[in-house]
C-alpha cells in the first residue's frame, strides 16, 4: 500500500504526541470509514433518491430491449454486406 508523503512526514516527526499512530490503528479506521461509507450509500439510496415508478421502468425496459435487438439487427446485416462482398470480391482472384 502506497503511504503519501504528508502521512511519512506525519508519522516520523520529533515533535511530541504528532505520528503516534500505528499503521495497524490507521488500517482499522480504514476499514471503519469503508464500513461506514457502505451503511451511508445504502441509507442515501434508500431515503435521499428519487426513483422512477415501477411501470416507468417497465416501459423504459421494454424500449432498451427494443432497440438492443434492432441495433444487433443492423449490425448483423452490415456484417453479412460486407461478408458476402469480401467473399465475392476475392473470388475474383
């Protein structure tokens, strides 16, 4: 783990009571922060977003899907154009 410059200098500095944490100490507030962020984003998503309606997102489904296949469609038949041209063209030789 890379440990910045500011934390280096912190830790190893003369002056009294400054860089008295050990590495140990600063890996369980790591892992104490990451816990609290995680319980965080669950309570935001929970309570401070705002989410389309159900049928919203159904209807919303239902146009991606759609358009997936129409594009993949599109993408097929470009595909065999250019198949069926390469293979014609180089028949000639």
């Amino acid at each position: 783990m890379f440990t910045g410059v500011a934390q280096l200098v912190e830790h190893w500095s003369p002056k009294p009571g400054v860089g008295s944490s050990s590495l140990s100490t600063r890996a369980k507030f790591e892992k104490m922060n990451l816990v609290k962020y995680i319980k965080d984003s669950f309570e935001e998503l929970r309570n401070k977003v705002s989410w389309i309606s159900w049928e919203e997102a159904q209807k919303s489904t239902v146009v991606v899907a759609i358009f997936t296949v129409l594009f993949a469609l599109a993408v097929f038949l470009v595909d065999k154009v250019f198949q069926t041209g390469l293979t014609e063209y180089f028949k000639l030789f």
